[in-house]
C-alpha cells in the first residue's frame, strides 16, 4: 500500500493548527499509521531537502525546518501522495486554491504549514529518514 511522509511545519505547530492539519488530511481517506513530534536536526533537514541542495532558497528551508518542532506523521492508502497534495494545495499559498490546507493555514512559500512527499519514490525515501519500521503500525 502507498505511503507518504508529512511534516507540519513549525509555523503551523507554533499557531496550534496541528490538530486541524492532520484532520484535513484523515477527511481525504488517508490512513494515519505513524505519528511523532520532534525538532529536526540540521542534518536530517538538509538529507531531507538534498533535492533542493543547489536552489538560492536551500539554506532558508533547512534554518526554517529546523526552527521548531514539526510534528511528523505517516499516511497510507491508495494513491496517497496525490491525495495528500491535493488537499495540501500549491507550495505557494497564494497561489493555493480555496479550501486547501495551504490557503487556509499557510504564510508563505517557506512557512507554508505542510510537507508532503511530491511522488511515491521520494515518499518511501522520506518516511524512512523519520520512521524506524517498527514505529509504523498497522490496523
Ligand atoms: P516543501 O514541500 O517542504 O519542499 C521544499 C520547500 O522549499 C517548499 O515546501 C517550500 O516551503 C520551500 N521553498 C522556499 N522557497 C521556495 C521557492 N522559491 N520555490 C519552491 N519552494 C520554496
């Protein structure tokens, strides 16, 4: 079964929209199968966006992620990534469309609420750099 990795991003956790975010995303059908808080280490940020490693906004996302808590969360289901950013919205709020996590939560491109895998293969990379396969359950 497809699985995708989220992080409510520190603005998101500091204005108490965590609990809203995570009910948004159950409302989709996505299953929630792992769940923690944490502050993500500098290094763990930067392996995470490596993608984005030669990008101007490069050292910006890895001081913003690491910034304050996130709370990391695991979904499963069937075409869940897709499902996932759809209800996250455009990367840019401003750009996201009404009723999405990212128009209704979201500051800006960098403190934009949400994390979602963008594609199953980055998905199962992702969930594996937060989650042990002991910490994701099954029901
Ligand atoms: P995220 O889905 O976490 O993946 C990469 C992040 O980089 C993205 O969300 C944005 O929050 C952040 N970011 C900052 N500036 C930009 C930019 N100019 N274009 C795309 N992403 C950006």
């Amino acid at each position: 079964m497809e699985r995708t990795l989220v992080l409510v991003k520190p603005d998101a956790v500091e204005k108490g929209y965590t609990g809203a975010i995570l009910a948004r995303l159950e409302a989709t059908g996505a299953k929630l199968v792992a769940a923690k808080m944490l502050q993500i280490p500098k290094a763990l940020a930067e392996k995470h966006y490596e993608a984005h490693k030669a990008k101007p906004f490069f050292p910006s996302v890895v001081g913003f992620i690491t910034s304050g808590p996130v709370v990391a969360a695991v979904f499963e289901g069937q075409d869940v990534v897709a499902k996932v950013r759809k209800a996250m919205g455009a990367t840019n709020p401003a750009n996201a469309e009404p009723g999405t996590i990212r128009k209704d939560f979201a500051e800006s491109i960098e403190r934009n609420a949400v994390h979602g895998s963008d594609s199953p293969d980055s998905a199962m990379v992702e969930v594996a750099l937060y989650f042990k396969p002991e910490e994701i359950v099954s029901y």
